[in-house]
C-alpha cells in the first residue's frame, strides 16, 4: 500500500485522506494552522466559540447530499430551509428559501469526523515539494524541516497557495489557475436582537452594497451565543479592509448596518480575513495529475468552483487519479528481451 502526503486539512484534503485511508493507504495530511477545517474552520475567541467560515453548506449535486446524509445520520449535520430576505433599497422582501446543511454543534465536528482514521500534523506549513528521480517525493516545511517521503502527494491548498508550491517542471502548471478573491466575514454580538432579522436567518443584500449575506447564527445552532450574526463582506470591500484594523472594519460594518436598521449596544466582534475565499467566477475543471512527478491537485477550485459540491467532486477526483497513478506506478516495466 502506498504512502500518501496531503496538504491542507480543509474538507477536500480531509474526505480524500479519509477514501484513501479506507482504501487501505497510510495517510499522513499536513495543515499549517492550529485547527482542521480551513473554509470550515472554528476559532476560540474570549466570548465564545465561532465558526468564522462557511455558516452552512449549499450543495445542489445528488451525490453530495448522498455524502452529506453520512453526517445527518450520525448527528452531526442537520438538514432544512433557511428562512431569508433580500434588502432592496432598505426594504426586505421576502425570497425563496435556502436549502442547505448546517452544523448541529460546529463545523469542525464534520472535519474531526473526516480526520477520525487519519494521522493529521497540525502547524505544519509545507513550503518544498522535491521529487527525486526513483519516484519518490520529498516534503519540507518552512523551518526547513523534513516532513517525510511519500509515494504521492496530493495539494488542497486554495489555488495561488498551490501554485506557489508545484515544482517549477510540473506539467500542471501549464494550465490558467484561477484567481481567487477576498470575502472577510465579520461576527457581531449584540446586547439584544438584531431587528433587521425579524423573522429571517439570512439577508442577502444587493449588490452595491460593502455587505453581501448576514446570517443569524443563534437560530442555526443551539449553544451560538446569543444575538449573534456573521456578516458576509463583498470581495471589493473585503479588499478595502486588507488596508485598515480591526476596529475600522467593524466600524464600517456597523456603519452599513446603521443604515438599515436601529442597532441595539455591540458586546463583541471578530473580524476573520479569508483573503483567499471564492472564485472570481466559476470555470472549467483543472487537469489534476502530474504523473511525472507523482503529485495530484484537490480543493474546490480544481473543479471550477467554490462551495461543497466543488469541493467534494474535487476530492472524488483527487481519489481516481491517485488510484490510477499507483496502479501505474505497480506495473512492471516491459521486459527488455524474452528468452
Ligand atoms: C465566509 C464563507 C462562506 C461560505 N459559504 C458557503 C456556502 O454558503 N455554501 C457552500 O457550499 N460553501 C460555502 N463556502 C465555501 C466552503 O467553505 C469551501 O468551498 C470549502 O470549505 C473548501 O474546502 P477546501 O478543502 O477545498 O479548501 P480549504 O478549506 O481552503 O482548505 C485548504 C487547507 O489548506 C491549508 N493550507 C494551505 N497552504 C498550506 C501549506 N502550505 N501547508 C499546509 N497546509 C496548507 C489551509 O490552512 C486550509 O486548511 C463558504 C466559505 C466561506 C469562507
């Protein structure tokens, strides 16, 4: 059975490590952060525990719901419609439903769930990706520590990340890799409820506005606290942010939402940074396989999206090309004289 390297311990990197693994491979994923789950990820602040990424899952392919019904059934993974609005011009209307998934406790319980029967090294930025001539790569960290041989490697890291790591001879890098925009997400804890949601847990809001989506997380989840919100920013906004502190883009959230609606006292705030959130616009599926140098994409955009359905088509794909490149790595040269 082979050894595996997988960078990144987001849903993509996670679900194909956990496929391999069951295909009997020896797994080892490498994540530069604290926790698993990267776009899906939980954070531990001083007034309580977020999750700062995607609020829920959007998924309209079958067989994701096929693979998202594995966690409804063991409890991690609720199913529904969410009740939302759409602001026009500081009028909500009503709009059709979302169907979606959300977590019963927190994201990160579908990540712990993934990364069960797999060996993860946490705080391990993989920086080198060095392919020796006998077929067997080598990994190293930003220390310039080495992270060990591996008969495959396979990127679940966001596209420029990715890009920056391929070997400069990769076949893949021939290929358009997509750009990927910024989408902060800003939660606010107010003293009371926020009466712009009224009865709606999500509002979308139109395009000219520094706000994208508010989602009421308390009615997602029991145990969120209370009165709290996650609010989408758009890509040009989100870019504006990169220039300002903390303090100033919470304020200029609020502002937006002033105009709106009667803000009750703010208790808390966190702003999260995705620099690397979504596409810029969804394209064709990528090329995956180096067999040159055993390497092997994954993550959302590798097959032309952003969102659940692109992230687990993408690991299904990660899957059949590892699959096929060990199998080729398994057959015998052709002999060079028959006796
Ligand atoms: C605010 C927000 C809202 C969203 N809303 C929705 C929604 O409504 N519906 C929906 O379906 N989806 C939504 N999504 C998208 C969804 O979260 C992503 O599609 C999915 O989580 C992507 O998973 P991934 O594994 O492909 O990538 P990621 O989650 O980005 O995982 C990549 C991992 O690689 C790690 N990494 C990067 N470089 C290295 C390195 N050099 N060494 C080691 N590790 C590395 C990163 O730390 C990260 O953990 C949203 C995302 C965000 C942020």
């Amino acid at each position: 059975m082979a050894n595996i390297g997988i960078i990144g311990a987001g849903i993509s990197g996670l679900s194909v490590a956990a496929r391999l693994t069951g295909l009997g491979h020896h797994c080892t994923v490498f994540e530069k952060s604290r926790g698993l789950g990267g776009r899906l990820a939980r954070r531990k602040l001083p007034w309580g525990q977020l999750d700062i990424g995607a609020p829920f899952l959007t998924p309209t392919l079958e067989e994701t719901h096929d693979r998202l019904a594995h966690f409804c059934r063991a409890g991690i993974l609720s199913r529904g419609r969410l009740q939302r609005a759409r602001l026009v011009s500081g009028t909500l209307y009503e709009a059709p439903a979302i169907k979606a998934y959300w977590a019963n406790h927190s994201n990160n319980e579908i990540c712990h769930a993934l990364a069960e029967t797999v060996k993860v090294i946490r705080q391990r930025r993989i920086a080198a990706i060095a392919a020796s001539a006998n077929g067997i790569i080598h990994l190293s960290d930003d220390q310039g520590g080495s992270c060990g041989d591996f008969d495959a490697v396979i990127l679940s890291a966001p596209a420029p990340q990715t890009l920056a790591l391929l070997p400069e001879t990769s076949t893949l890098r021939g290929q358009d890799f997509p750009e990927m925009q910024p989408g902060w997400t800003v939660t606010l804890q107010f003293e009371e409820a926020l009466g712009l949601f009224n009865h709606q847990q999500v509002i979308d809001f139109t395009a000219d506005e520094p706000l994208v989506r508010g989602v009421d997380l308390a009615t997602l989840r029991q145990g969120e606290p209370l009165h709290c919100y996650q609010f989408q920013l758009s890509a040009p906004f989100s870019q504006l942010c990169r220039n300002g502190n903390e303090a100033q883009t919470v304020e200029a959230v609020m502002a937006a939402l002033a105009r709106h609606s009667a803000l009750p006292p703010l208790a808390n705030a966190t702003v999260q940074p995705w620099n690397l959130c979504r596409l810029e616009k969804p394209g064709p599926a990528l090329n995956i396989l180096d067999s040159a140098h055993n390497l092997v994409l994954c993550g959302d955009w590798t097959a032309g999206d952003s969102g659940i359905d692109a992230a687990l088509t993408s690991a299904e794909r990660a899957v059949d090309a590892v699959t096929r490149l060990l199998e080729r790595q398994r057959e015998l040269p052709p002999p060079l004289y028959s006796p």
